[in-house]
C-alpha cells in the first residue's frame, strides 16, 4: 500500500493523491460510501461501479461480527467475495458503535463489553479480537480500536479515554505483526487521533498518534455533535502535526460543504452515512443547494432531478416522480435518492480533485459552499 501526492493547492493545505492498495488505486480526496453491513443501503454493487463511480466503500466490524458473523465471512473467502465487491474496503473497529451503545456497555482497560442491539447476547470486544476480526473480514484499509467520546465532555474523561486508546493501539499494533491476512493480500491499519475538543488533548494524542509511523492516520471522535467551528479548529489543529506524506482520514464526516472545508485543510478521506441516510427521508444535495423532495412544490415539476449530472437517475427521472415514490414509501424511490446522493459526493471529489490540480480550488471551494447551503 502505497501513498502519492500528486499536487498541492497553493492558496490551501488541500492536496490531491493517489492511495494504491491490492484492490485497485484510490484517487484522493475521496468519499467512501457506507456499506455497514455489507451493503449500501438500496444500491446494487453494479450501481456503486457504474452510477456512482465509488472506488472504495466501508463496512463495519461490530454489525458483520453479529450478523452474518465471521464463519460466514470467512466460508466465502472473505467480505470482497460474499459481497462482489472488487474494489478496496475500509472497515471500521466497531469503536464507534460500541460508543453508541452507552446504555448496554461497559469500557475497562481489558476491552468492551457490549449487548448485542439484534437479540440481547453479550459478547467482548478487546483490541486484539478487533484486529482479529477485521483481518477474517479482509478489508484493505482497518482501522485501529478506539474509545469515541461523546460531545461535550468532561476534561478528565477526554483525556483518560484519549489514554485508553493510546494503549489499545500498541495492542493492536501488537496483533497486526502477529497475524496476516487470510486470503493473501496487504491490509494497512490506521491510528485514530481522539482528544475531544481539547486542543491539548488533541495536539498530544496527534503527535502520539504520529510516533508509530503507520501507513495512514485517521481522525475520529467529530461530528458527534460539536459546533461546526470546532469541527474545523480540530482538524486544522490535528492536520498540523500528522505526517503530511501520509493519507489522512476523517471519520464519519459529513455535510458537502463540511467536506470541501475540510478538504481545504488537508484531509484525503472522509465517510459518512449523511448522503444515504438523508436521501431515503427526500433531502437531496445538489451544487445549487439542498432540496427537500417531499416538500409540494415539487408534485408538478418534471424536469430531471438534477439536469447537471450525467448520472442515469438524475436525467432519467423527474423531481415530480421521485417525490410521488418517497410520498408513497416505494423502495425505488429511496434507491433513485440514495443513488444521486452518493453520486453527487462522489463527483464533488472528483472536481475538488481537478481544481487543486488546476489550481482554482480556494475560489472554487468558497463558491460552492455558499451555493449548497441554499434551500431549494
């Protein structure tokens, strides 16, 4: 696995790249779309190919672990295989939902111990058993097991917790040089700054995070419900210090504008489940700004969804249409809105791409993120 930068924009810390992995080649910045439980939610592998053009998507190791589990997993030769998906796979620990799961959790030094959301088992989470369990999954791209902590938090649990994940690292660092892959290809593990919204915490945990020289770096613990300022101050703080030949990953962010800000201060990676989520309730994301389907005063407008796009849904079917599918709860209709969703993140990285190689990114990317805060 190997990272390029390919050119930096001169007015910006924003870059663009290339991240070579045994699935394919990953240009940067990139969005990857979710596919928690082996799947994004309504769209046929062949549409995330042709439509939306995805070249790395995720899955999730806590929700594969329980369902369909790892004898499944590992009986079809791994996630790629069960799934045919061809393309590279970036997995996340599980941290994440662990720490969603507040009420039926309990964090020590060891691991976690969680109840099962689907039928009330328990089951224990450790560092290694993460790592182990991402490796029988067989993403290209696994990400260290982390503690997120939630927003706003106390000083003292931010940085224990910050601490905790320092320590489960080492372990997982531990396990990634004791193990291999089991079907035979590179898999590249990623640390996870943490810190809160500290800027101490954060500048230590980046420079902690920084000392064991991995492959790529990611960024968790925002957009859990921070303002959108220490959003931006966080990243900027943490893009600072980590490797700047290194891939940079920014979990679970977000909006497009949240994107193309970010972008601008030197993240590569991003993944949210916004677009897909958002797009089965009827709000599309458009460069002109947002649009609420539902809303009436689309029942009578027929032109194409998105007349700019040349993705097939958006010039083949109408506003009017889509919003009589999503008022009448037929599945095709969270399809078509998932699809322009993905599409259109997927295209904005790629001419956030162009214009840092042109050089008309600062004045693009302030245009843009007026633009697609309009409510249409």
């Amino acid at each position: 696995m190997h990272f390029d930068i390919i050119h930096t924009d001169k007015n910006s810390s924003a870059r663009a790249g290339t991240l070579q992995t045994d699935h394919g080649l990953i240009e940067t910045p990139i969005f990857m779309p979710v596919g928690t439980a082996g799947t994004v939610k309504g769209v046929h592998q062949r549409e995330l190919k042709e439509d939306i053009q995805a070249e790395i998507i995720l899955g999730n190791t806590y929700h594969l672990f329980l369902r369909p589990g790892m004898d499944i997993i590992e009986g079809a030769g791994g996630l790629h295989k069960f799934m045919n998906w061809d393309r590279p796979i970036l997995t996340d620990s599980g941290g994440y939902q662990v720490y969603s799961l507040s009420g039926s959790r309990k964090i020590n030094e060891e691991g976690v111990k969680f109840q099962s959301h689907i039928d009330g088992s328990y089951h224990y989470f450790t560092p290694e058993r993460a790592i182990d369990i991402q490796r029988s999954i067989g993403a290209d791209i696994i990400m260290a097991f982390d503690e997120c902590t939630p927003y706003p938090c106390d000083y003292g649990y931010a940085k224990n917790s910050m601490g905790l994940t320092h320590r489960w690292l080492k372990r997982c660092i531990d396990q990634m040089d004791k193990t291999h892959c089991a079907y035979g290809y590179q898999q590249a593990l990623f640390p996870i700054v943490q810190g809160s919204t500290y800027k101490d915490l954060r500048r230590e945990s980046a420079e902690v995070i920084s000392s064991f020289d991995a492959i790529g770096n990611a960024i968790g613990g925002l957009s859990v419900g921070e303002p959108e300022e220490d959003l931006y101050e966080m990243t900027a703080l943490v893009t600072d210090i980590l490797p700047k030949e290194k891939p940079r990953y920014l979990m679970g962010i977000g909006t497009p504008w949240n994107l193309l800000e970010c972008i601008a201060l030197g993240i590569d990676m991003f993944d949210c489940v916004l677009p897909s989520r958002n797009a089965r309730h009827g709000l599309l994301f458009t460069e002109n700004g947002t649009i609420n389907i539902k809303n009436k005063k689309w029942s009578t407008d027929f032109s194409p969804i998105d007349a700019g796009s040349p993705c097939y849904v958006d010039q083949h079917y109408s506003k009017a249409y889509l919003r009589h599918l999503l008022k009448s709860g037929e599945f095709l209709g969270m399809q078509i809105a998932t699809i322009h969703n993905l599409s259109f993140y997927l295209r904005l990285m790629k001419e956030a791409r162009a214009r840092i190689i042109d050089g008309s990114f600062t004045e693009w990317k302030n245009k843009m993120v007026k633009q697609m805060n309009i409510r249409l």
